[in-house]
C-alpha cells in the first residue's frame, strides 16, 4: 500500500506571499547562507503527516469536513522574526503570528477530529510561525538584522479555511499540491484531483 507525506495548513494570499519575498529580499544580504521558502510554498502548518497510508488519507479528508460546521473566520498579524532552535544555533528564520490564541484554538480542535478519527498527531506544543528560511550554519549578527523586524507589523492574515496538500519531494524543492480545501464561511468544499 502506498503513502504520501501531507499536511493540513492555513494557505496565505499572494499579497501576503509577495510581501514576505520583500522581506525574504532584505535579509538575504546579511544572510548567505540561507535557502529561503518560495513564496508559493508558504503556508501556516497546523499537522504534519510523515507519511501516511492512502487509507487514512480518506479519514482524514473525513476528519477535516467536519471541521466546518463549528469553525468561524478570524484574523491574526503577521509580525516579528525570530529563530529556531535558538538565536546562538538558529536552523530556521519564521516570521511570528499575533494574537495567538485562536491559532492554538484551531490547532487544538482540529487535533481532536483528526484523532477521533483515528489519525495521529504530533503531540509536542504548538508554536504557529510562517517557516521563511532554513540555515545551513555560520555566525550571524541575528540581533542586528533582526532588531528592525522585531515588532513590525507585516501583513494581516485573514484564516477563513484549510487546506489538505500532498507534499511532494522533488529534486527542485517540495511541490505542495492541495487536496482538499475546506472554507469555513460558506458551504462550500472543493476536492482536488492530485493526479
């Protein structure tokens, strides 16, 4: 039986895509050793899947539909830049989202279906971010190009529906292709052929 590796997530409009390439831009002087996300690729992951049997791909298209009938539009703030795991070894440039309850909200709502449904799930906290770069290594004077960022407000996020995507690993980088999207302020759901 095959799997595929996927992950549902909050997509981001090409305005917000576009705006993050500025910033993307802007770093990438003071940051060489960088690969940076391709704004098409961005995305605010709400569940990772590894890898997944095509079985359990179905309960989770299950899983997320249900999903709609108690959630409701909202906004965040795209704000502030920050490093993971620390800024003395940073491995990934994010850009943070505000305020965070609702997020975490979501996250943890559509954490309960998906395990009714009997789908697992990652069961570390919940940190929602907008993953805009990877490092390879190096130092870096992180405080210096960073302290400009910090608190700038970016962009707003409206979060009004999720998207299941297939990621798909190719020599060029991850092909995210949706396969479900699920809008939470009308009825309707579209199915996409991943074909």
């Amino acid at each position: 039986m095959s799997s595929v590796r996927a992950f549902l997530a909050i997509p981001l409009p090409w305005q917000l895509q576009e705006s993050i390439r500025v910033i993307q831009t802007e770093l990438q002087a003071g940051i060489a050793e960088a690969r940076w996300t391709r704004p098409e690729n961005l995305h605010l992951t709400l569940h990772f899947f590894a890898k997944i049997e095509q079985e359990t791909l179905e309960k989770l298209k299950v899983s997320v539909l249900s999903i709609k009938g108690f959630q409701r539009p909202f906004q965040v703030e795209v704000k502030g830049l920050g490093v993971f795991p620390n800024p003395h070894r940073p491995r990934v440039i994010w850009l943070g989202l505000e305020p965070r309850g609702q997020l975490k909200q979501l996250h943890r709502a559509t954490g309960q279906c998906l395990r009714q449904a009997g789908v697992a799930i990652d069961s570390r906290p919940y940190s929602p971010h907008l993953t805009i770069g990877r490092l390879r290594g190096g130092k870096l004077d992180l405080p210096r190009l960073f302290s400009s960022m910090q608190q700038k407000t970016i962009a707003p996020l409206t979060v009004d529906r999720l998207v299941l995507y297939e990621s798909r690993l190719r020599p060029e980088g991850a092909q995210h292709v949706p396969l479900l999207t699920v809008n939470f302020d009308d009825e309707n759901t579209d199915t996409h052929d991943a074909t």
